[in-house]
C-alpha cells in the first residue's frame, strides 16, 4: 500500500501490525501519527465519556501507546505487545527502527494490539505502507483528497504547479496547503493563481522560473527572480550553475523523441518538467539551442577565470 492510500484504507480497518519502509522520514512519521489516531479513537472516546475532560481523555490514550527503539529485545516488543490496554481498546506499539526479529510474532499478532514497524524492507505478516517519496500522480491525487476534507477543490494544473513549487516534497506540500486553506476560507476552489498568490516556491522551482523568464525574453522577470534568490542567501555560482542545469532540461527535452517519464529519468527531473519544456518551447528550440550553447561557453570561462560569475549571469540575459 502507497502512504497516500492510508487515510482511506484506516477508515475501514485497523490491521494488527503494519511496517512502514521508505526513505522519506515525514512520511513515516505522518503514517505513524495517522494509524495512531485512528488506533486510540475509540479509546479516547471511552475515556471521554467516563470522566468528562478532553485532557483525561487524551491522557487515556497516550497510556495506551508503547514506544521502543532498537535497543529494545524482542520480547520486549511482544511483552508490549500482550499489556492489556487502559479502559479497553487497542494498544498501540511503536518500534523505530524496528531491527528485531519479530517474524514469529506476526505470523499471530494480538488483535487487542496495533504494532507499527519502522523498517528498511517490507516483513511478512505486517500490512506493507510504501513511504517512499510520492510521484506526482500520487501527490496531485493526495493534494485534491486533503482538500476534500476542507469542502475545497482544486484544479489539476494548480495541483501540479503546488507539487513543482514545493519540489514534489509532501513536507512542503502538507504546510502549503494549511496556508492554502486558511488564507481562502471562503473560496471553494483552488486555482494557479492562489498558488502563485501565497506559496512559498522552493529554490529550485524559482531557478525553474528564471530559466523560464530568459527563455522567454522577459529580461523584467528575470532579474526579479534573481533579486529573491539573492535576497535568500543562494549565492551566484549556485544561480548559475543551476540555471545551466535548467537550460540543459529543456534542450534535451526538445532535442529527445522519447516519452516525457524516460526523458525526465534520464535527466532526474518531472515528467511533467519535460512536459512543459516540450509544451511552452517547442516553437523555440533553435533559441533553446543557442543559449544552451552559450551557457556551456560562459560555464567554461568562468571556470578558466576568464569572466566572473557575476558578469556571466549578466552575459547570460
């Protein structure tokens, strides 16, 4: 199961135990927090309704909550495990990183108890959660599911435009679109513009947008873009270097015939990139060309000190 199937997955079951694998860290702590939640909930409902307070009742669940780590013995971990829970419900049990053998253990897990794995590889018995970075695809389809629970939509190419100015990371993408949501309580739907309007655009998005701008001849748009890239901190060899690479994405998504998901593996980049490149510059390619070439010429004499990084940005536009 993909991280973004989750949510909808807990809200018609809670598996026994579950292994979270991937190497983006926010997205195994986010499925932690969402399998806990929906793990307690009856617990603290229960509570709530014994003493009255909210704080009583979230005080109830956490006592249902084991947390281990590596240095824990597997029979620490089922001993956990079997602990009958506080007013009834499901204990939840979390190891990170889980580096036990705990095979035996799942191939009968209690059901009175929810054990979250966090570990390098899928382990039979415990329900697999993928927390892998997100394609595109998926996060477009996650973004318009968050919404959802907001009574708000969003177009597919504002979707897209919030994954590429968050450079596809759903750490940036989830704080975006509380902004999103509390800057426009009252809209119903989300468009590019409220996207240009308040997200803060990742560097390299922003690199992707003064390449974008000399592309095009906008020399105005240009040097507002660099003047923000400078005004953060990014330094004008880091502008440059970047805005080659930029140059390269779009020649080569011009100069190669292959689909836009091999082209951009090629290149490391989104498809949706190389759909963009080939989309807004096809009729420029031979411009393209040139100042890719020209670029590569600058790049060389800034490295043979033959001009500064400074002047080649300015030679450049």
């Amino acid at each position: 199961m993909k991280f973004a199937e989750l949510k909808t997955a807990l809200k018609t079951k809670v598996a026994p135990a579950y292994c979270l694998f991937g190497a983006d860290v926010y997205l195994i702590n986010k499925a932690i927090d969402l399998i806990r939640e929906a793990a307690v909930a009856h617990v603290s409902d229960v509570a709530a309704g014994m003493s009255g307070a909210a704080a009583d009742a979230a005080g109830a669940a956490d006592l249902n909550i084991s947390r281990l780590d590596d240095t824990a013995s597997t029979s620490d971990i089922i001993a956990a495990c079997r602990t009958v829970s506080f007013f009834g419900g499901r204990r939840v049990v979390i190891v990170k990183p889980c580096v036990q053998d705990i095979a035996q253990y799942l191939k009968n897990p209690d059901k009175d108890c929810v054990l979250i794995l966090v570990a390098e590889k899928e382990l039979r018995g415990a329900e697999p959660i993928d927390c892998s970075p997100m394609t595109p695809d998926l996060l477009i389809k996650l973004i318009a599911n968050q919404l959802a629970g907001h009574n708000k939509k969003i177009t597919p190419e504002a979707a897209a435009h919030l994954c590429n100015c968050c450079g596809n990371l759903y750490s940036r993408i989830d704080g975006e679109l509380n902004k999103l949501v509390n800057f426009f309580p009252e809209k119903g739907a989300l468009d590019t513009g409220d996207i240009n309007a308040i997200v803060t655009k990742t560097a390299s998005y922003q690199i992707f947008e003064l390449s974008n701008a000399v592309c095009g001849g906008n020399i105005v748009r240009a040097e507002e873009v660099l003047r923000t890239l400078r005004d953060q901190g990014i330094e004008d060899y880091a502008i440059f270097g970047s805005l080659v690479s930029s140059l390269r994405r779009v020649f080569y998504s011009l100069a190669c015939k292959a689909p836009n998901d091999t082209v951009a593996a090629v290149l490391g980049c989104s498809p949706y990139a190389v759909n963009y490149a080939r989309r807004d510059y096809r009729s420029l390619a031979p411009k393209i060309a040139w100042l890719y070439a020209n670029a590569l010429d600058l790049e060389h004499d800034i490295k043979s000190g033959k001009v500064l990084v400074e002047r080649a940005i300015v030679l450049m536009f």
